[in-house]
C-alpha cells in the first residue's frame, strides 16, 4: 500500500493558525518539554537579528526555524512526532508577546498593537469564524505526555498569560525569560518591534511534513534524525 506525505512551507502565523481545524496535540509518548533559557534565547535573538539585517516589512527574505513532523489522528488532530520542543517555544513567545500588547490599555494601544492582537489570537486559541471573538478555553496546543505536571502548567500558561516566577519547570521559566526578552528589547529599540512582530509572524518559516499514518510519521522522523549527525535545534536556528 502507498503511502500520502504532504510537505508545504508556511509562516508561523499559517503553521500555528492551522490549528483552528486541525489542532495539534503532543502525544503521550513525547519527552516532556526540555527547552533551557539558552535555546529560547538563541530563537528570541536570532530572529531579532534577522529582523534588523534582513527581514521587516521592506524585504521578501526568510528565515527557516527547521522542519515538523505530524500526522492526523483519529480525533482529526494533529500529532506532533517531531519539533514539539520547536512548536511549544512558539507558542510560548507568542503568548508572552500577547500579555505584553494587551497589558497597555485599549485606548493608548497604537493601531499596530491592535493588527498583532488580532494576529496572535487565532495562532492561540480558536476564535469565531464570523464575530472574531476568541475562545480563551479552546487552546490550539495541547501536551499529553505521561506523568508530567507541566501539561497542566502550559495549558494555564496559554489560557491566562501568568506563569509563577518561583517555579521550576521550563515552561514557566521559558515564559517569563520570553516576556523579560521582549521588554528589553522594546525598551532599547521600540521602533523595531512591530517590524519584529512581522518578521516572526511573516517571514519565519517552518516546513511541516504530515504523514497519513503514524508509522509513516515515525519513519520519516528515523529518517531525518539517522541521516549523518542530526542537527540540534540551536544549530537549525543558525543555519
């Protein structure tokens, strides 16, 4: 029997809004998230940098965050098989960015602020199809790994944008080391900021591959990862 593999390369804001019909799930049998604040450091700076050579809204560069690889369960979601660490530190920054836009009340928020808020949301949570009203319950990433309490603390971290600044886990401390990272940033260089917005949104790209069957999901991942010495993510954002 044959089997159907579908690659495309889309934007951040297109990978993640996809979650809308198909949302994406860490299944079961995933490490738990072990991303360190170097590595969201690394992803946060480089594509800052990006912005200021090359990127923003006068320029049709891009800049490629790596590959991910899913299939469509039964449940219609997708399963990610490889780039959760990639895919969760996504919506992590997009989160923070959002507490951050949001933060400033509605009537001294510049109309760039409102276009991202608009944005961010959909690439979040599921939101109504014709009033635009976001449903702040329905997260369009949901972790499912065995015996990890973080599934409960990203799903807290996503629906209301508070993470505790004593905890341990990577997830909270990946959160706020995010929002630290755009406040210094805005502060040093507020023109920059929404063209970085832009630049994340727009011009980060990441090549999903959906498989029709987890077992060719699985395969293609052996496949990516025993081809010569694999990448780390680190390396993959440098390149």
């Amino acid at each position: 029997m044959s089997t159907a593999i579908e690659v495309n390369k889309l934007s951040v804001e297109q990978l993640l809004g996809s979650g809308k019909q198909k949302p994406f799930v860490i299944p079961e049998y995933q490490r738990p998230y072990a991303w360190t604040g170097d590595q969201v450091e690394t992803l946060f700076e480089d594509l800052w940098e990006f912005t200021v050579t090359s990127g923003g809204t006068d320029s049709k560069d891009s800049y490629f965050l790596g590959s991910v690889v899913t299939y469509v369960n039964e449940e219609g979601e997708q399963e990610i098989i490889d780039g959760q660490q990639r895919i969760t530190s996504l919506f992590l920054l997009l989160r923070a960015i959002y507490t951050k836009l949001v933060s400033t009340s509605k009537s001294y928020r510049t109309e760039e602020a409102e276009n991202f808020i608009r944005k961010i949301e959909p690439a979040i949570w599921r939101t109504d199809k014709l009033k635009g009203t976001v449903d702040y319950d329905n997260i369009l990433l949901t972790s499912r790994v065995v015996s990890n309490e973080g599934n409960q603390i990203l799903r807290s971290i996503l629906k209301t944008g508070m993470a505790d600044e004593n905890a341990e886990d990577n997830y909270s401390k990946n959160y706020i080391h995010f929002q630290k990272l755009y406040e210094k940033h805005s502060a040093e260089n507020p023109l920059m900021v929404y063209q970085f917005l832009y630049a994340l949104l727009n011009q980060a790209i990441l090549l999903p591959i959906t498989a029709d069957t987890q077992d060719t999901a699985l395969t293609i991942f052996s496949t990516l990862n025993d081809r010569g010495l694999p990448l780390s993510d680190a390396d993959i954002f440098k390149a």
